[in-house]
C-alpha cells in the first residue's frame, strides 16, 4: 500500500467563527483507494500559502510512502532542508499528514486509532468549553473579548454552561492580547480580572472548574501579582500566564504560585517540551495536535509527561478532524484529564462531518469506528471552499 494522491481543503467557517476564521483539511488517497483526513492548524500564513507548503512536501516527500512508516516519514519532513529544528509551518503540514496516515492505517486494520496506540484507557473524556456570549455581533471577536472580562456576563455564562452539563468553563479576564505582550497588568486590569473570577465563582460553586485561559500577556512578576489574587477561588490552572517561549521565566510563575500551570498550544515537537519539564513550568500539557507534528508526535509528548507527573490536556480551537485526532490521543493516554472542546462540537463542526463528535452531559464520548471515527464531508464543505483569503486574523501590532 503505498500513498498516492492529496487533496487540499481550505474552509470558511461560519459565523460567529466558533474554532477560528477558517480550518484546512487534507485528504491522503492509497493505491488501493484508502482514504485517511487530516487537518493543518496554526501556520502563520494565509491558507493559499499554506496549500502551496503542504502540495510541496507531499510531492517531495509522501507520495509513494507506505502511510504505515509515520517514524521515517515524521523524521524527513522534521529533517528537510537540513532543519532539524522545531517549527510552526512544517510542524502544522507534518501534524496534517501524520493524522491522516493514521486514519488510513486504522481503516486498513479496521481499528480505532487508540487501540494501535495501546487501547482505551477512557471511557469517556471529560470537556470543557471556553465561555462564549450568547450573541455575537458579525465578527466576533470583540464580543469574546467583552465577555470574558465582564463580570455580569461572564458568570452568566459559565452558569449556562453548568445547567448544559460543563463541569468546566476556561476564560481570559485580562484580554485583549498584543503582539507587544508581555505586559504589566494595571491595577484596574487586576481588580477586574479577581472581581470576574469572583463572580464565576459564586454562580457555580464547587460544581464546575474555572480555567484561567490567559494568552501569554503578562511578564513575570505581572502574572505572579495575578495569581496570587486569584488563588482564594481555587481555578484548575493558570494558562500560558507569560507568553511559551520562555520557558524558564514560566517555571518561575509556577514557583510562585499554588494554581496549576497549563502551556503547550503554541509549542512544537517534543523537542519543545524538554525545557518545560526540565523547569517544572507546567503541571499540565496542552499539545495541539494540529500544529504538534501530529498523533505520533503527541503521544512521545504524552509519555514524556507522564513521566514527569504532568497530565494531558489537548488543546483545541479549529476544527473536527484535529478534535477526532485529540480524541483518540486522550483516549489512550492515562495522564489525560481534560479536553478542550468547542461547546458540545455542534454547530458548523457537526455539518461538516458524516457523523458529529458523540458529546454527552459534560462528557466526549470516543468512537468504536476505525481511523479518526469520523469522515468529512467533502459534499458540505464544497459549499465553504475559499476563493481567496477574504478572512485572515493577525495578530494585534499597537501596544496595549
């Protein structure tokens, strides 16, 4: 069996753009007419780029390949150019690629992919969903923005996601971010962030964990300040508090603190987490598999902190092939302990499956079928295909 044709989906979301603006997909075809899909997520360019990148590896490096070789094939992508180094662009085409390899060995043995991975350790997964405003206005982000830091709406929210069945609810109190970031919080911004952790607190109690989900936006001392406000109400962790590619300066946040640091989505290769266990900078991972170097990748990360007692939480903000594959990871993984999902993965990541993410009461519920344990549907998305790049985030350049 060998790997013989790719195709490339770059798809609009739809609004209110719940998992970001756009998601890429790609279909691996074998000789023997196998299908397996994966999904690129984080690469810092537009997505007619990011097709160019990922129809020139596989021309160079994966057509031909038996799709069972992930190892060789992880390590020539890894190595191209005499790289060798982590990176975002090629670990994002790589984590496509792996991902889809797997789906088609999975099919081919007739397996989900956690039982080649070494079976089910889960039953269920528990989820946790970020704290989304009822209405959003027609971009978005914005509103995000507001709930998170408004301490009316924010914990009427987090009590709306209680009664759905979350039993936890992440949120940033000190949003926006800037590409100017790390900052010193302000004294308002502080009071505001202890003053709407506070008001989440009380509206659901002991029910439900509160995830502090900071975007690396404070320095050092900014976020021990923070933390230790914070700390009475007792959240589950304390998410990238200085931004990830100063892994000592998080070690010495985690030092200072009792809440749990959580990092990981914006690293790449386990290359990337050895500092971070060598700096006690995190008590949990948030690996994405859609930017990591894909499932193979993510399971030696997986194992890498398991060693170290540090337990796995993958992150998620794109679309469902990437949560089928974070799916199958934490299945099989026996330090997982929560995943991130997008609300109960209804909505536009429902319609662009043949069958959705099986989501119940708080709970994901792992697939029986082989591969993934879902399919795209290319008829749906055919509807949502780019023409160009109308839609594209950056990132924020004015100081805060």
């Amino acid at each position: 069996m060998k790997i013989a044709d790719l195709k490339i989906y770059s798809v609009r979301n739809v609004t209110p753009n719940r998992g970001g603006p756009y998601f890429i997909f790609i279909k691996l075809t074998t000789d023997n007419n196998i299908d397996g899909f994966g999904e690129i997520y984080g690469v810092p360019f537009r997505p007619k780029v990011v097709e160019q990148m990922t129809q020139d590896i596989f021309d160079r490096y994966i057509v031909g390949k038996d799709p069972f070789d992930t190892e060789t094939i992880g390590r020539i992508v890894y190595s191209n150019n005499y790289g060798q180094h982590p990176d975002l662009s090629v670990g994002g085409v790589l984590s496509g690629l792996d991902m889809a390899c797997w789906d088609i060995i999975g099919k081919s043995l007739n397996k989900p992919i956690y039982k080649l991975l070494g079976g089910k350790v889960h039953e269920k997964l528990r989820s946790y969903t970020y704290l989304y405003p009822a209405n959003l206005n027609p971009e978005g982000i914005d509103s995000i923005v507001e709930a998170f830091g408004d301490a009316e709406i924010a914990p009427q929210r987090a009590a709306a996601y209680l009664e759905e069945g979350f039993t936890a609810v992440k949120f940033d109190p000190v949003m926006p971010m800037s590409a100017f970031d790390p900052r010193q919080l302000s004294l308002e911004t502080l009071d505001n962030a202890e003053l709407v952790t506070k008001n989440i607190r009380e509206a659901v109690g002991s029910k439900c964990d509160l995830l502090i989900g900071t975007h690396g936006q404070m320095t050092t001392s900014s976020a021990i300040r923070l933390a230790k406000r914070l700390e009475q109400y007792d959240p589950l962790w304390f998410e990238e508090p200085v931004p990830p590619e100063n892994k000592y300066e998080m070690g010495r946040v985690a030092k200072f603190t009792t809440i749990p640091i959580a990092t990981g989505e914006r690293l790449n290769t386990k290359y990337d987490f050895v500092d971070l266990f060598a700096n006690q900078a995190a008590a949990i991972i948030q690996p994405d598999l859609g930017r990591i170097g894909g499932i193979l990748e993510a399971k030696k990360i997986a194992g890498m902190a398991e060693s170290h007692y540090v337990q796995l939480a993958p992150h998620l903000y794109c679309g469902p092939i990437a949560a089928a594959a974070n799916i199958q990871l934490a299945t099989c993984s026996p330090n997982f302990l929560i995943q991130e999902s997008i609300e109960k993965m209804s909505g536009f990541h429902a319609e662009i499956l043949k069958k959705p993410i099986n989501w119940q009461d708080g709970y994901i519920i792992p697939p029986t079928e082989p591969g993934l344990g879902v399919e795209l549907d290319e008829d749906v998305i055919s509807d949502y295909l780019y023409e160009g790049d109308e839609i594209f985030i950056e990132m924020v350049n004015e100081p805060i």
